[in-house]
C-alpha cells in the first residue's frame, strides 16, 4: 500500500479569509528549477506575474522562507503564495446565521454570492466572509450552493470534522428541501417524481439531459399558485441527488423555467458586475440531518421569502434589496 503524503502545515496565514494557494512539485519532470515548473504550471500568469512573485518573495517552502527562482527542482516539494485576488464588486447583502456550535455553523446565503473561492469570485465569498465575521479561519463548506441560488449552507468549524459532515450528502443522509417560483401550467400533473440523466461537459455553462439510466432524481410539488401576474406558482423541490444544476434542468424540462434563470431554458447574455437585480427564485429553504458528530437532531430552516413572490412588481423592475423575510 502506498503511504499518503504528509502535508506540512502552511507556512503563510490567510489573507481575507482566503488560503494561500499550495503547490505540490510532481514526482518527477524535466524542469530544471522551482521557476521552471511554476511558469509551466501557472501559464495562464504569465512568465512575468511568476518572476515577480521571486522578486518579491512571495513563493515559500515550509520553512516560511522566500524560495529563490533558481532553487532546483525538487520531486515532492512543496511551496505556498497568495494570488493576486481579482477586483470584485462586493455583494451588497448579509451572510445570516441560522445556527452555530462548537462544530457547524449553517448560514443563510443570500443571492449573488459563491460559496467558496473559486473563478473571479474569491474574497467575496461565503466560505471567506464567515471567516473574517466569526473570526473562524479554519472554517470549511462542507457542500455548496451554487452562486445564484440563495439558502442553507452547511460548514465545518474543524477541518478533522469535515469528512464525517460531507459524508451526510455523500450518502444521502441528508434531508434538503428547495422552494422555487416560476410559471404556472394548469396542464402540468402534480405531485410527481422526475427521474433523468445530466451531463455537465467542462467548460460548456448548462448541463443537459441525455438518454440513459437515470442519475438525477427530484420530487416536485405545487406549494401555492397565484392568477396574477401572468399565473405564478411557488414549488417545492425535493432532490434525491445531487448533480450541477439539477432542479432548474428539471423544471425547465417540465416546461416551468425557474424565474430569473440565466441559463435555462435559453443562456442570455452575462449580467455585468454590480447587477444585482431580478435573481434566480431559486432557495435552499431547509436541511435536517442527525448530527454525526453529536447525535443531535437538526431541523434549520431559511428565513428567506424569494422576491418574486414577495412582490413580483418590484422583482421585474429590478428593486430586489434582499429584504423579504418570513421571521422564521
């Protein structure tokens, strides 16, 4: 059996709440020099972003100290910096808490903001938010929602806890619940359960459904409908899986585009930074689980009321402030 690799700790804190990038030289290769291997490794960069990061001592091994450009390749070594964070427009609403012990914390997320860093969105994050408001820097996600759907989000207050915690999605011990608004269709049948394949290719935006045995599951129930405007009604989701863009593949499937989709049923053109307007009526309303840890019964819910339905006028003119609330 081969013997996992030690990680050593990092040598660098964190800066606004987001991890020093580490690096792990590959086992073997041709480089000559630690350089050689980062401009390679880092070619998105440039040449130049690499050199100054030598000249500026920002690259260091596990000692803490600056690895010089021309220090020779190393199998196995490994070494640490912090990236340029892009320019980010921060997102005007709060990260809610809905419950905190000594080993989770579950925050409501608003729209418009990534779990984690990931892509252009790094500082304005979740994941890093919460570590610079609760004074948490070993906090982690233990799942993720995506960007533009608000709610529950569950994370790890200790990293040895994070497996046992991940494990409660990963086998389906988790009970998680979505609500939506989109069109009502008088024609579609109701309670139903839809079952299909999606892909999600690298690098294309959608996913898609595609013949074959089923890996994608939701229920989908009508919660309530409304005659005006334009006959909306408020859904609730349950998925049984987990795949990228699930419940809005599968609503615009049945014929009922989730409102405020960017995606689905047709990709539109990207909003620009700073547009926080009419978000996708997409929410995490709740999660109960058993507590792997301490064997306590959670049953947390968001306090959110999406805006469409809270005020479908004021959604369409673009006045969302991420203030409805049903006091829960």
């Amino acid at each position: 059996m081969r013997r996992k690799t030690r990680v050593p700790p990092s040598p660098l804190p964190q800066r606004h709440g987001v991890d020093p990038v580490r690096v792990r030289l590959p086992a073997a290769g041709t480089w000559g020099t630690v350089r050689a291997h980062l401009v390679e490794r880092l070619s998105g960069a440039g040449a130049g972003v690499v050199d100054g990061m030598f000249d500026a001592g920002r690259i260091v091994g596990a000692d803490g100290r600056p690895v010089a450009a021309d220090a020779p390749f190393e199998p196995g070594m490994f070494v640490w910096f912090h990236r340029d964070l892009p320019q980010e427009v921060p997102v005007p609403f709060p990260v809610r808490i809905v419950h905190r012990d000594e080993h989770i914390v579950v925050a409501d997320k608003p729209h418009f903001l990534a779990t984690t860093p990931r892509g252009g969105h790094v500082a304005e994050t979740a994941l890093a938010r919460l570590r610079r408001e609760l004074d948490l820097p070993e906090l982690t996600a233990a799942h993720r929602l995506d960007r533009l759907t608000a709610g529950l989000v569950l994370f790890t207050v200790r990293p040895e806890e994070r497996g046992a915690y991940q494990s409660l999605f990963r086998d389906r011990r988790i009970m998680k619940e979505y609500e939506a608004v989109a069109p009502y269709d008088p024609a579609l049948v109701l309670p139903r359960t839809v079952r299909s394949r999606i892909v999600k290719e690298r690098g294309v935006l959608t996913a898609r459904e595609v013949p074959g045995e089923p890996n994608a599951v939701s229920h989908v129930e009508l919660i309530e409908r409304r005659e005006h405007p334009g006959g909306l009604a408020r859904y609730r989701l349950t998925p049984a899986t987990g795949q990228t863009h699930q419940l809005r593949v599968h609503l615009s499937a049945l014929g009922v585009p989730i409102l405020g989709d960017p995606l689905y049923p047709e990709v539109t053109a990207p909003a620009p930074p700073g547009d926080f307007r009419r978000p996708l009526q997409l929410l995490a309303r709740s999660l109960e689980f058993t507590d792997p840890v301490t064997g306590a019964e959670h049953r947390l819910r968001s306090g959110r009321v999406l805006a469409a339905w809270a005020s479908y006028d004021r959604w369409a003119a673009g006045a969302y402030d991420d203030g409805p609330s049903d006091g829960q």
